[in-house]
C-alpha cells in the first residue's frame, strides 16, 4: 500500500475515532444531565403539589364504593390542575396519583387523575413494584435513582408526603414521566451528532487526503530522483523549496549527487590510466594474424567501508581523498611491474604479466596486493578520520591462460579472469580475511608466501587466504 494512502487513511482513522470518542462521553454526559433534569422536574411537582392536598379528605376514602364520589372527583380535579399545568414542554408529566401502604406491606391506589380507560387505577387497586426500593417512604419526599417498570410501562417517579390537619402522613402523592419520552430526546441528539460527525469526517477526508499529497509530494520526487542516479544520470539534482526536514534531506540528496557526478568523473579519467609502454596494448591488425596463449595474473581491490564517509563528509573532500586514494593505488600498482586495467567504484583491477611473460607475475601481484594495503593504512592515518566501520581493502587474485596477438592481449579473455577475481573478492568481507587468491595462482607461488586454504562452497575451484600480517586499519 502506498505511504500516501496509509497517511489518508491512518488521518480519517484519528478523526473517527476521536470523534466517535467525543460522540461517546458526550451522549453519557448528556445522558447522566438529562436523568438529572428530569428528577429534579419530577421531584419539585410532587413535592410543591403535595402539600395543596387535603389530607383529611384523603383520610376519608377507605372504600372502592367511593370511586366518583364528590370527595374523589374533589382530590382528583386537583391532581387533574396539576397534571395539566405540567403537560407541556419537552418532559411533560404522564401520570399522578395519590397511594397509601397497607396493613400488608402492599400499596393501594387511591385517587388517580388519569381519565376512565384501561390506564385508570381505581381506588383500592394494588400499586405494582417489582423491587423493595421501589416503593415509596411514607414520611419523606424521594424520587426514584433509576427507571422503574411496571405493566403501564417504564417510568421516573418522584414521590412526596400527603399529610392531615395534624402534620401526619396519611398518603403519598406520585408522579411519572414516560421513559420514552425521554428516550426519544436523548435519539434525537443522537442523530444530531451522528450527522455532526459524518460532516467532521468528510472535511477531515478531503484534508486528509490535501495533506497526505502535500507530504508525500517530497518523498515521490525522491523517489523520482534516486531511480534517475540509478540509471546513471548523475547530473540530475533535487529542487530545495523548503527549510524544514525534507528541505535538508534534498540538500543532503544533492550533495550525494555531487560527490558521486564527481567520483564517475574521476573514474572516467582514471580508467585509462596506464603505464605509457603499455598504452596501446587493445587488440588490432588484421585478423589473420595468429593467435597464441599467454599466463597473466588479475588483481581485483575493493575499498571496503568507504561509502560511509558520503554521509559523514562533503562532496569535495570525498572527492579529493579517493583522487589521492586512486593516484597511491596507481603508482603502488606500476611499481610492482603490474598495469591498470580499470577502476570501478573504489576498485582498482590490474594485470600482471600483461607486457611479457613474467615467471614471477604472481608473486608480484601479491607483492602489490600487500603493498596496496599498507599504503592505505598510511593514507587512513594521514586522512585523520574517525569512522563506526574500518576500511580496508578486499583483494581477490587469480591467474589464468588468455589469447595474444602479435604481442597485444585478447581482453576478451582477460575479463573473463577479472570475472572470477572479482567472485573471489567477495569473500574478503571482513577485516580477517583481506587477500585470497586461487589455486592456479597458488601452485606456482612455490611456497613463498603462507597460505591457508578457504572453505567456499560458492566457487568451483580452491581459494587460499595469504596469511600476512595485516596493517592496522581504522
């Protein structure tokens, strides 16, 4: 998945979330309001309407008989007032009604304001609780702490004291408000948020996705940028137009670019650097001369643990220490009677035994080799660089018949030497193991120098590692 899209999509994740969070703690904030908005309603009708009832009328109805007596229809007009002066606004009141306990530890319904049908209590009818704690005290004004269910549905009641002429409580007077009622207005601000967040999560999309192109925007020309110095065009350079992060890194992408246009130039100017006798050692003249066989021995070098100092110093210094690394090389190489084939990266590949034929040439290429390395440790040791890995260099030598042609090398056939050096090479990949050579190589050193053999599974033929001090490497 590409990082745009993974930004787009983990930006919409955050928003969602933090809004679904927010519609969370607000709905429970709104909720636990209502609840509270709702007791305190319910609790200031029953308690301000409780006092206004005539205890002593209440007293007098005992009987089911009574039911639509001018004593009932008296108590239950004024419930009816109160009922009705509440009835409107957004939590109107359902139902109210006066109770007693009886001698039973069940409660009756004495009056009730609701008008004759099957939601009527009668007077004597038994009051329903489904738990202890819903029942109502006698003495004190309570409302209920949570919704309370009975057969004419869910409710919140609040209850107050109905006392006589004397201050005794004779009755309690009730009052409910529909839980649905409440419900339906805790939904509506439920949809309400609902769509406050899908429009919260539609700008944050659209931002989300301005801000993932505005981001990823450096990284694609980046990327643009690295694939162009892959397929070689050194020449190519990043267009800083920021001072934050990625405006640092185009810098630093830049200055790479500069180090390695300057190092492919360098290359350029040292790939055809060769002693002047051996200049003009590339095949020609007619093709009907006769071709002959001839040993030459191949040096392949890598300087290993260099690239790190790409990050670590500019591009001009990077570029004079490997024009002083290449020009020590050279010289190293020329003295030991070898010549340059060519350099690649920091690799240095040469001949031995190009010229003539040389009955010592590989142990002039070993000589060389050792002779490489020690100039590089001095090199290092003047440079006074600190570095987290050592550099050194890993030599791979191997010898080998190739074609000659009236005196000039086939290097057709040479490179197929330089191929397998190079493989050998790859096994000098710590500071152990620096200079291997092959078993041609090997057989006519005639034990001049210490050899131990290389377990590789890699290669077709024997490598032994010459075992030479080695210098000290930083």
């Amino acid at each position: 998945m590409p990082f745009r899209v993974k930004l787009q999509t983990l930006l919409v994740l955050l928003v969602g979330i933090s809004c679904g969070l927010l519609l969370w703690l607000s709905l429970r904030k709104a909720n636990h309001l209502a609840f509270e908005l709702i007791q305190e309603k319910v609790l200031s009708v029953a308690v301000s309407a409780a006092p206004r009832v005539d205890g002593e009328l209440v007293r007098e109805l005992v009987s089911p008989d009574q039911d639509g007596s001018e004593v009932y229809n008296q108590v239950r007009d004024y419930l009816r007032e109160v009922r009705d002066a509440n009835n409107t606004g957004a939590l109107p009141i359902r139902f109210i009604y006066i109770m007693r306990p009886l001698p039973s530890g069940d409660w009756e319904y004495v009056v009730d304001a609701e008008e004759d049908g099957e939601d009527k209590s009668y007077l004597g009818d038994v009051v329903e609780f489904h738990f202890e704690h819903e029942k109502p005290d006698l003495n004190s004004a309570r409302v209920d702490e949570q919704y309370a269910k009975d057969s004419f549905g869910t409710w919140l009641s609040a209850f107050a004291p109905v006392l006589d002429s004397y201050g005794e409580p004779v009755a309690v007077l009730g009052v409910d408000i529909k839980a649905s009622r409440i419900q339906e207005l805790l939904g509506n601000l439920l949809v309400g948020d609902l769509i406050a967040m899908l429009i919260a999560l539609g700008l944050a999309s659209a931002l989300a996705a301005w801000l993932s192109r505005k981001v990823t925007r450096p990284l694609t020309e980046l990327r643009d940028f690295v694939r162009s110095v892959g397929a070689g065009d050194f020449t190519s350079r990043l267009k800083v137009s920021s001072n934050d992060e990625f405006g640092e890194l185009a810098r630093a992408v830049n200055q790479m670019a500069d180090g390695l246009e300057e190092r492919e130039s360098l290359k350029g100017a040292l790939v055809h650097y060769v002693r002047s006798q051996a200049a003009d050692r590339k095949v020609g003249g007619d093709s009907s001369e006769e071709m002959e066989e001839s040993r030459v021995t191949v040096l392949v070098a890598e300087l290993c643990g260099f690239s790190q100092l790409s990050s670590m110093l500019g591009s001009e210094r990077v570029f004079a220490l490997l024009n002083e690394y290449f020009s020590t090389m050279i010289d190293t190489v020329l003295r030991h009677r070898g010549s340059l084939e060519k350099s690649a990266d920091e690799s240095v590949i040469a001949v031995f035994g190009s010229e003539n034929e040389d009955q010592h040439q590989e142990r002039h290429a070993i000589e060389a080799a050792l002779a490489m390395q020690h100039a590089l440790a001095k090199l290092i040791r003047a440079w006074k660089i600190q570095t987290n890995k050592p550099i050194f260099l890993g030599i791979g030598i191997h010898s080998g018949k190739v074609l000659r042609r009236d005196g000039r090398l086939d290097f057709d056939s040479v490179h197929d030497l330089e191929r397998v050096a190079g493989e050998m090479k790859k096994t000098t990949t710590n500071e152990r193991r620096q200079l291997v050579v092959s078993d041609q190589t090997a057989e006519n050193l005639h034990h001049v120098f210490p050899l131990e053999a290389v377990e590789d599974d890699t290669l077709d033929f024997a490598v032994f590692e010459v075992d030479m001090p080695q210098p000290a490497f930083r």
